[in-house]
C-alpha cells in the first residue's frame, strides 16, 4: 500500500509546478514585451493602477468558471446572473435613497448588496438544480438560464440603463493605495484557494471531477456537491454584478457580453481541464494577469495603428486564437501524460 502511495504523489504535484511556472513566465515575457514596446505608457504607475481596478470585473467572474468546471460543468450563465444581480440592487438603490426615504445610505448600500448576493445565489440554486436534479447538461442548462437571467434583466429595465452612483466609492476608491475592486479579488482568492485546498467540499469537487463515478461509491451525494457548486458560482455572479455597478455608475442587461468567451479562456490558460478534475487557484490567477497584460497592451498598441473599433475587433480575435491554441497545447500535453502513466508500470515491473 505505501509503495503505491508513494509513487502516485509525484504525479500530483507535477502537473501544478509545470503549469505554475509555464503560466508564470507567459505572464512575465508579455508584460516585459508590451513595456518594451510601449515605453513609457505601459509600465507606469497611472496603467498599473488602471489594470488593478479593470482585473476585477472578469476576474471574479472566472472562479464561478473554475468551480464549475472542476465537476466537469460549466456556467455560461454567469454575465447574465452578474447583470440582473446588478440591476436589482441598483433598483434598490435608487428606490431606498429617493425623495422621501428615510434609510440612512449606509444601510441602503448594505440592503442592496445582499440583494445581489442574493439574486445570485438564486439563479445558481436554478442552475444546479437543472443540472444535479434534472440532470440537463450544464452547457445546454447554464446556455438557457443565461438568456432567461438577460431576458428578465431586459425586461426589468426596458432596455436602458439604471444609473446610481451610490457605489462609486467601491469600484473607484482605495485602501492603503490598493483599489477597493482589487481587494475584493484578493478576498476571493484566498477564500477560494482555502475552500479548494482545506475543505471536505473541494475535495469532493476535484473527486467529482476525477471520476463520477468513483465519488459516487466513495459515498460522496453527487447531486449535493452539484448543487452547492453552481450556488456558489451564482453567488460569485452576483458580487460580480456588484462590481459592475460600482465600476460603471450603471446597471444594464448587456454589460460584459464578451466575458463568457473571456472567463473561459482564463480557466482554460490556467490548466483547468475541460474534463474537470483538475485546476488550481495559482494558475487562474496568473491566467488573469496575463490576459489583463495581454488586453491593455493590445488596446494601446491597436489604438496607435487603427481605429478604437478595430482595436477591439483584434481583442477578440486574440483571446479566441489564445483559447484554441491552449486548448491544443492542452490537449497534447494531456495526451503525453497518458501514455507515460500507462508505460510506468511496465517499466517498473
């Protein structure tokens, strides 16, 4: 039995080394290419302090993807559940420190963020329970609740925009020189990085993930962890959506279209499998700063070349070809791993 133990555990750390340093150096050599090449625009305090603030909005938004795709799932429900989050607590807002309201702003803010958590958390309980107890597949469920989550939030609204700016001093303030936004990132990802790493719940997810399985006669209820995992991206969702609002002064249905395909890319570059399974905190978080250098450095050298519109057309044409090309290396890598797991033992023997 100990032998056995004590040849597995390599395999387990190694995959983490390889894509903590191969993430590590992508993010060093495109921070230090963009400095080169944008001197004195790219590396300054002013765009340091900018990146920090802009990290958040699709940032937190990729643990609700990591979560997910551990079990072997995926939430493209979350921008949805992130604007309709944000817009009822706008309402809240707007409707608690009108003419004639009493409630001191501090309590309206306090009711209107726990109203986002709430509509969050909501959509992730209808998320899960499509997913764990209906047994729908978590793209086709997430791909319907997703429209049904913009749809509300369309008709809520009829279509403008809720503007408040109650909330400006989270996404615009600052403690001890750190944006609020980045902070919050922080909170989550240690908050992550504990329940993944320490918790009975993150075992169960990465052994979900693993082998169904295998979870499944080990006694792990499939269906809870199921639940509480998509609760838990909802509820990401809805702190998203608060950001949102207190980045932008504003609440609308179609804010962040392009943070799915994002959210995806960053869990994806970070070594998280497809399959599930596999994934860990370091490597999304280190996927994030990258695709962050990689989005403002494109911005400001597209922005010198071409117009602001083709600047943001080669974005997305950048994240969507450094998706398919992770995707592949992925692949193969993978693929490599396999067929030395399964010639071990013979060597061995």
């Amino acid at each position: 039995m100990n032998p056995s133990v004590s040849r597995k555990s390599p395999t387990i750390s190694l995959p983490f080394d390889f894509y903590t340093l191969r993430l590590f150096i992508i993010a060093l050599v495109i921070f230090v290419a963009f400095s080169l090449l944008l001197p004195g625009k790219f590396f300054t305090v002013l765009n340091m302090q900018s990146m920090a603030v802009q990290l958040p909005e699709f940032g937190i938004l990729a643990f609700a993807i990591l979560i997910t795709m551990l079990t072997g799932g995926i939430d493209l429900s979350i921008v949805g559940a992130a604007n309709l989050s944000a817009i009822v607590a706008a309402m809240i807002l707007t409707g608690l420190t009108g003419e004639g309201s009493g409630m001191p702003l501090a309590a309206a803010i306090l009711v209107s963020v726990l109203g986002a958590l709430l509509v969050g958390s909501i959509c992730g309980l209808i998320n899960g329970l499509l997913v764990s107890r209906i047994g729908i597949t978590p793209i086709l469920a997430t791909l319907g609740t997703g429209a049904i989550y913009t749809g509300l939030s369309f008709v809520i609204t009829g279509g403008p925009a809720i503007t408040t700016t109650q909330l400006a001093f989270i996404g615009n303030g600052s403690i001890l020189g750190l944006p609020i936004p980045i902070i919050v990132f922080i909170v989550v990802v240690i908050a992550f990085a504990i329940l993944l790493n320490r918790t009975v719940f993150g075992f169960n997810v990465f052994m979900l993930g693993t082998n169904p399985t295998a979870a499944l006669f080990s006694g792990i209820n499939s269906d809870s962890v199921l639940l509480r995992t998509y609760w838990l991206a909802g509820l990401i969702a809805g702190l998203a959506g608060i950001i949102f609002l207190a980045r932008t002064n504003s609440a609308k249905p179609d804010f962040g279209a392009s943070f799915i395909l994002l959210t995806v890319l960053i869990a994806i570059l970070g070594g998280v499998r497809y399959t599930g399974g596999f994934g860990t905190v370091s490597g999304l978080v280190l996927s994030v700063l990258s695709i962050q250098f990689l989005s403002t450095g494109l911005n400001m050298l597209m922005l010198e070349w071409f117009p602001s519109s083709a600047a943001i057309f080669f974005r997305q044409f950048a994240w969507g070809g450094l998706l398919l090309g992770a995707m592949v290396l992925n692949y193969y890598a993978e693929k490599r791993r396999s067929r030395q797991a399964s010639s071990k033992p013979s060597n061995e023997s």
